[in-house]
C-alpha cells in the first residue's frame, strides 16, 4: 500500500501524448502573470482587509506576503524549469514527493483555482454595479448579490463566467492576446488612480497607523495573500510555452515584482485619501474616490476594475483547467476528461465543466469566505513546493537546472516558515473547512485515484537520475 502512494513519474517537460500547442512567448507570459496577479487583490480585498484587519499598516501586510510569495516564485522558477509538466505544483510533487502527496496537492489546487475565480467574479461583479451606478442605471440586488448578503443569486457574476468559459474553448492564443490587451487597460487605470491620489492624501488618515496591532497586520498578510496569486499559474504553461526552461521563470519572477511594488503603493494612497474604516465595501478603490468627490474618475476607475478581474479569471481559470488535464492524464480524475479538442487544441470537457461550478460558487458564495478558502489551499501548496526543491537537490543532484534558485536551502526554509505562518493566522473556521476538504480528497484518492492510476496500470517504478 505505502509502495503505491509513493510511486513517483520521471522527470520531463511534455506529456507524450500532448495535443497543446507552443504559442507564448515571455512577453506573453509576463503579461498574464501581471493580469492574474493585479485584480482583487488590488481592486477588491485591499479595502476589506484594511478596514477589518490591519488598518493603513496593510501596507505592511502586503510587503509581509509579498515577501512570502517571492520565496515560493523562485522555488516555482527552478521546478518548472527542470520538471515542467501542465499541472504545476502537482507536477512537481508526483516527481519529488510521490503519488499520494501529489494528489492531494492537486486537490488543493483545485480548491485554490475554482475558489479564486468565484471570489474574483464576485468582486467584478461588485464594479460593474458602480460603473452601471456612475451612468445611472441601477440593477435590483436580487440579481447583484448572494443569498448572504440580501440577494437572490448573483448573476452578474455568474454572466462573467460563463463568458470566460467560451473563451477559454477557442484556444489559448485568443486568450493570450485579449489578456494582453485588457492588461493595458489595468495598468492605465491603476496609474490614474495613483495620479488622482498622489494629490489627495489626507496624513490624518495615517494617524492610528496600527489599530489592530501586529496581530491584525499579520492577520491581514494571511488575506492579502490572495493578491499575490496568479504567478503559479504560468507554471501550468509549459507544453504551451516557447522555451519554458527559459520563459516561464521569466514570468513568474517580472511579474511578481512589478506586481508588489504597484500594491504597495495603492494600499498605501487608498488609506491616505479615506479614513480605513469606510474602505470595507466591494469596489473599495472606485468607492474611495466617489467619497472625495471624484466621480467621473471614479466610473473610469470601476471599468479599469471591471477589465483587471477579468484577466485574473481568465489566467487562474486557464490554470486551473491544466492542472485538471494533468490530473486526468495521470488517472487520478477520470480519463475521459483528459480529451483535448483537436481543432481548438483545448480540453474542452474540462473548461465547461469546472465553468458550471465556478459559476454557481460566484453567484451563490460570500466574497471573504471563498477567499479565505483560496489562501489556505494556495499557502500548504506553496510549503510543499518551497519543500521540494530541497528534496529534488538531494534525490536528484545531477538533472539539468536551467534556472537554480540562489541561497539553497535558506530561501527555500524562508518560503515553508513564512508560508506555515499565514496559514496560522487564517481563521480557525478556514481550517475546518480544509481539513474537511482535504479528507474528502484522502477518501476519494484510495477510493478512485489508486485504482485508476496510469503508474499503477503501467507498473512502473521510481524514476533515478540519470548521470
């Protein structure tokens, strides 16, 4: 029983079988880091966390997890570079930790991904009633909200989804290059926000810098997380990627930088211009400069909003649709999902599929549970994969290595601690529901996934080094 839990696949960059198609560049890559990344956390959760946890010491918040997520960025670098593979964290731990391990990675990811989209989508959906408000057209709250919050289901949210999901259908190079587009669009709007902003800051409002205290910053490092995901989702790129070894750390580590250095400087002119307390609401960056009188800019700003959430679906949806390939593939979610379409060169079955539960999560769910659900989920696969680094430079010292993480094992330790802190500071009703979500996986694995593992049928062994 131990034997097959811990089987492990060879090390390799492309399936055998792989139908995808070799269409993005670093550029691309970048650019969809930078639309995965920028979006609610930025848009959205920077508000609520300052107003309910940190206070304008978010800022500090943000250079906490910011800190954490570079640590896992470059572990992520050098796994992707020297394993590859569409499945991302899952990928890497079926070669460095074994079968078991890596499904339950992959079923962590699944609740990180689908978690991610419906609470982005929930967010959109909040700016496209401001920008519908800043034209005077107002929507019934029946269909812009949830159940938990005095609606009836939001189908705002939902509508976004099911757009996405067509989208994503016709191939990834179409997606690439609205993403590109819209990515634009963000950064125009972020940069107008910062020069309308830059002028209005009230120091007062900074005056009780640490309202919560240290607890409260570290509580609203372990929210805010949820900004700095979207990075792991490139490495779910490589059999689509020009160059991976090259491309996709490239990617990772452009766009998480660029990305910390913007959310450091919104988080800190957003509690500058308004008192933290008014900023918990769902469009807080739109809301805030309709409360100091802004309110053309305030509407442009809701449409930037509106474009920036998009991307990040866009990229963590593609994400997530990859590493469900991946999983089929290896048989631990059934085969028949693993089809990918011949014309499109997409996996059809999957991206409909994981659209319908997506969309009934954004028009059903409260926005601060479903992300609290993403960060714990993202957090224990970023520990598993700062953790195999250090496995696979023991177990395999001599594979080629075309990007290699400085500071071995310092960054590495640095990335688990970190990592293993926020998730103590998430609530303790997150944990209950992970671990609940995390024993499901356990059961379904030895009821379904052991059984109908490729490795099992093929009745291979561990792969070695080779010199």
């Amino acid at each position: 029983m131990l034997q097959r839990m811990l089987r492990k696949k060879a090390i390799g960059h492309i399936h055998p079988e792989s139908t995808l198609f070799r269409s993005l560049n670093s550029f691309d890559l970048t650019l969809m880091g930078i639309g995965a990344i920028i979006g609610a956390g930025v848009f959205v959760l920077t508000g609520i966390a300052a107003a309910t946890k940190a206070g304008p010491a978010i800022v500090i918040s943000y250079i906490i997890a910011g800190l954490a997520s570079m640590f896992a960025a470059l572990a992520y670098a050098e796994l992707a570079a020297c394993i590859g593979g569409t499945g991302s964290a899952y990928s890497y731990a079926y070669a460095g930790f074994g079968e078991f391990i890596a499904w339950i990675i992959g079923w962590n990811l699944l609740l990180e991904y689908v978690m991610s989209v419906g609470t982005v989508a929930i967010g959109w959906s909040g700016y496209v009633v401001n920008f519908l408000e800043a034209i005077h057209i107002r929507l019934p709250i029946a269909i812009t909200q949830n159940p938990f919050d005095g609606g009836v289901i939001n189908l705002i949210a939902m509508s976004i989804i099911i757009a996405l999901t067509c989208l994503l259908c016709f191939g990834v190079k179409h997606s690439a290059r609205v993403n590109a587009v819209v990515v634009f669009i963000k950064l125009l709007t972020i940069a107008i926000f910062i020069a309308v902003a830059a002028f209005n800051v009230d120091p007062s409002n900074w005056s009780n810098f640490f309202p919560f205290g240290w607890s409260g910053v570290m509580e609203g490092a372990a929210l805010v997380f949820f900004a700095y995901i979207g990075f792991d989702a490139l490495s779910t790129a490589v059999e689509e990627a020009h160059e991976p070894q090259r491309s996709i750390p490239i990617g990772i580590i452009a766009s998480l930088i660029v990305c910390t250095l913007i959310y450091i400087i919104v988080s800190a002119l957003l509690t500058g211009i308004v008192p933290y307390t008014l900023l918990n609401v769902q469009s807080p960056v739109a809301d805030a400069l309709l409360k100091i009188g802004y309110k053309s800019i305030g509407g442009v700003i809701a449409a930037g909003a509106v474009a920036g959430l998009t991307t990040v679906m866009l990229v963590m949806f593609y994400g997530l649709t990859r590493i469900c390939l991946a999983m089929s593939r290896d048989g631990l979610l059934p085969v028949m999902f693993a089809r990918v379409n011949l014309h499109t060169h997409t996996p059809v079955r999957i991206i409909v599929i994981t659209g319908m539960l997506i969309a009934l999560i954004a028009g059903l769910a409260p926005i601060n549970r479903a992300a609290e659900l993403v960060n714990i989920g993202t957090l224990a696969a970023f520990t598993f994969v700062c953790g195999g680094v250090m496995v696979l430079r023991s177990t395999f010292p001599d594979i080629p290595r075309p990007f290699k993480l400085p500071f071995n094992p310092l960054i590495p330790l640095l990335g688990i601690i970190s990592c293993i802190y926020l998730m103590i500071n998430l609530p303790a009703i997150t944990w209950w529901r992970f671990l609940i979500w995390t024993i499901a996986g356990v059961v379904l694995y030895f009821m379904y996934g052991m059984w109908h593992s490729v490795l099992r049928k093929q009745d291979l062994t561990p792969p070695r080094a080779q010199d």
